[in-house]
C-alpha cells in the first residue's frame, strides 16, 4: 500500500485542518454492480487490529480482511477539470462497474 506525494498532502492538509488524527483507514465494502466499493475514513487512533502502512509521513490503516483485496494499491489524489478527489490504483482490479463505483477482484 503507498500514497503518491499528493495524496499525502492532501491527507496531511486535512487532518491539519481537522486538529487531530493519525491517518486514514482504507478498506473495501461490499456494494454496487460489480461486488466491491473503497472506503476511506480519516481515524483519530490506530486499532489493535490495523495493519500499518506509511508513506510520506502518513499512516495508512487497513483491516486484516480488506487487505487481501488492496495490497498493492496505491492511493492518489488527482484533479480533472472542476473535480478532485482519490484514486485507487490497484492492480488486483479485475473489472470496474460502468459508473465506477465498484470493483471486482
């Protein structure tokens, strides 16, 4: 799991913002079209359960079942036109749903 140079400055910016918190939380849900959906929560302390990734200064948590479906993704912060936002680029995708929304490992 890593994070480009923008996606921490982004994650750092925010949680400066914020006042507090350690990191963000990347996990998968299940949803959508195509089975799977990213979540992604900024977190104020680590659970003894996390797996600890860090990158740039910033921590990246992950639960021990969501990890099996993102290890080796990297996470960016990209801005098209009017909008911004995160990008997960994992490269056990194996199919994406029409709107984008979810995934298939």
């Amino acid at each position: 799991m890593t994070l480009t140079e923008a996606a921490a400055r982004h994650v750092n910016r925010y949680l400066s913002r914020r006042g507090k918190g350690v990191g963000v939380r990347l996990g998968v849900k299940t949803t959508g079209c195509s089975g799977l959906a990213y979540k992604l929560e900024y977190v104020d302390e680590v659970a003894p359960e996390d797996i600890v990734f860090e990158n740039h200064g910033v921590k990246v948590l992950i639960d021990p079942k969501s990890l099996a479906y993102i290890d080796g993704t990297q996470l960016d912060f990209v801005r098209e036109g009017l909008n911004e936002g995160f990008k997960f680029n994992n490269p056990n995708e194996r199919d994406r749903c029409g709107c984008g929304e979810s995934f298939r490992v």
